[in-house]
C-alpha cells in the first residue's frame, strides 16, 4: 500500500454497543449477555475494506485486536473500553 491508499484505508473500528442483552458472538460463536461490539479490522489491501462485524464479544474484539498471546492483559486494563 503507497502512502496515498494508506490515508484513504479504513482505520481499525471498534464501538461498544448500547445495550446489554442476549447475542451470539459472530466470531465465536458462542451466546453471551453483556454489552457486545462492533468491530472492523484495519484495512490493509487497497481493495478490500473488512467486513464490519456485530456483535462481536469483549474476549473476541480484544483478541482479534492484539492476538491471543496478548489479549488477556489489554482486556484486564481494559485498553479498548470506551474507545469509538
Ligand atoms: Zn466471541
């Protein structure tokens, strides 16, 4: 990616959603109850913008954020909460 395709590449997205309820985790797959998120990975290709995902769970968004060796901690200091 050029410098210019760089500045028009879509940032990484990540939204906490309003409400607390049931969902199933479109990553994992697995039904929970708590606030979930949106997320979109960072765009790396010129061509391709990623998918937005909802609702992603907490463990989900932050794994997907700083891979599974460092998640556990960014999700104890809560790194992503209240991030737009
Ligand atoms: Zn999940």
């Amino acid at each position: 990616m050029n410098s210019i395709e760089r500045k028009k590449a879509k940032p990484r997205l990540v939204q906490l959603l309003d409400e607390t309820k049931y969902f199933k985790c479109t990553v994992c797959g697995i039904g929970k109850i708590q606030r979930g998120y949106r997320f979109r990975h960072q765009q790396y290709v010129p061509k391709y913008v990623p998918p937005i995902l909802e609702p992603v769970c907490r463990k989900c968004v932050y794994r997907e954020c700083f891979g599974s060796k460092n998640y556990k901690k960014e999700m104890k200091e809560g790194s992503l909460d209240g991030e737009i």
